[in-house]
C-alpha cells in the first residue's frame, strides 16, 4: 500500500477562520498525492475544526467530495470546539456517539474509491489516564478502510497508545496491512512509544502518522515490524499553503 504521510503546519488557536484556507490546501495535496501514484492521503487530527455537528460535517463533506473526484482515498480529522478543559489539559466536552459510549469530541473521517461508506469516527482515548473514561466495548471496535484489495487501520491521536485497541487491531482478520494514526499536534507527543507497541510480537503491525508541527522539514514517522521505528526528515512534495503541507510517499 502506498501512504502520503503529512506533516502540517500549525494553525495555531482552533477557530473555523482557518477552514476555507486549509480546505484550498488538501485539494492541492490530493492533486499531487494523485500525480505521486498513491492510494491514501492521511491528514493529521483535527485538521478541520467546527463548531456543532452541522459545521463538522458540511467541511468534512468538502474535502471528500474533492477525493471522490479525484478518485483517491484520503483521511484526516475535524475537531469540535470546546470551552470545557478536563484536568489533563484536553478538551474533553463528551459527545454521544451511535453506540451510546460516552466519547471525545475530536472525529476521523475517511473516504476511499473502494469502499462504499463515508467513514466518521469519535476519538475514544487520549493517553493511558483516559483508558477507563469509556466502556470496554468501545475499544474493541476496529476501524478500518479498505483501499484497493488491502485494508488501512485508523486511530485517532493518543489512541495508539491503548493497549486494548492495540489487541483489537492486532487481532483482527483480515489483517491491515498499516494503520494511519491522526496526530492532532506533534509537539511531546511521543507516537514513537505506541508505534512500538503496535509493532511488536508475532501479530505486529506496521504504522505511520501524520501530524501538526511547528518547523518545516519535520520528521515523518513510521514503524515496520522487525525494522522498528524509522523516521525522515525528507519530504517529496510540498503545498505551501497556508498551511504549509509536507508529503511523503511510504511504501508498505
């Protein structure tokens, strides 16, 4: 599977002001995901943010409609903002979603030429103090897109580092062949860490991230079983934005 991972440009105070331009830049870099021959282009988390329900979607819709066209999968995160803080410094205004879990309100949405359903999913855990905020069965849902005749894992930021989503995936069959996790900001958030976690034992998978950073020519992560965590400061396409968006072409 061939994966544009993006490393974004910081958009700074979350306000839907930035929306119209960074919509203008992801119909850039899925022009030139699509010239670069891949099959997925992986945005990071909340990407896009809104306000309600409404907005979410109606810029969500925007970009997939543009992938439609461009007939070429791609993934990214919307965020809902909020004025409640919980006590480790995250948003946590909790939203209901279809199954009834009490869940974050930071979303992932995927679309892909090959599969019929637009793909929106509530985040479920942030770090390991989070991991008994929503029931078990939360955890055990397994998130996937198919692309082509293979599958792409998603998770959402600080999902990786779950121990219980990481069974749930490792578990799974048929087996993705890579999972995509949507960084909000890279900035102390060690990926690297759930990277390993995700990669190791006999069911260990490969991973890559897209992220939010502050600096241009920013690592691009990635891990792949029994080669471990690698990284790269290289890029093989730009958008110069605003935001500025970095892409490379990983190779799974």
């Amino acid at each position: 599977m061939k994966v544009v991972a993006t490393t974004v440009g910081s958009k700074g105070p979350e306000s839907q002001v930035h929306n119209q331009e960074r919509l203008d830049a992801a119909k850039q870099a899925l022009i030139e995901a699509k010239a670069m021959g891949t099959d997925v282009l992986v945005l990071p988390g909340g990407f896009f943010t809104s306000n309600d329900s409404q907005s979410r979607k109606h810029i969500a819709n925007s970009l997939i409609n543009a992938a439609k066209k461009a007939e070429i999968a791609v993934v990214f995160g919307v965020d809902e903002e909020s004025t409640e803080t919980s006590n480790v410094g995250v948003k946590e205004k909790r939203h209901k979603g279809n199954t009834g879990w009490s869940l974050f309100p930071m979303y992932a949405y995927a679309s892909s030429p090959n599969d019929s359903k637009v793909h929106c999913w509530q985040q479920r855990s942030i770090f390991a103090v989070n991991r008994r905020s929503v029931l078990i069965n939360a955890y055990k849902e397994v998130r996937l897109l198919k692309i082509g005749m293979e599958i792409l894992g998603v998770l959402l930021c600080g999902e990786i580092f779950n121990q219980h989503i990481q069974d749930a995936l490792k578990n799974h069959e048929p087996r993705p062949k890579v999972i995509a996790d949507l960084v909000h900001v890279g900035a102390k958030f060690k990926v690297h860490l759930g990277m390993k976690g995700l990669g190791e034992g006999e069911r260990g998978l490969a991973s890559m991230c897209s992220l939010h950073v502050q600096s241009q020519n920013a690592k691009k992560r990635y891990y792949v079983p029994r080669e471990g965590y690698l990284s790269t400061n290289e890029w093989d396409r730009i958008v110069d934005g605003p935001p500025r968006i970095e892409m490379k072409l990983l190779e799974f």
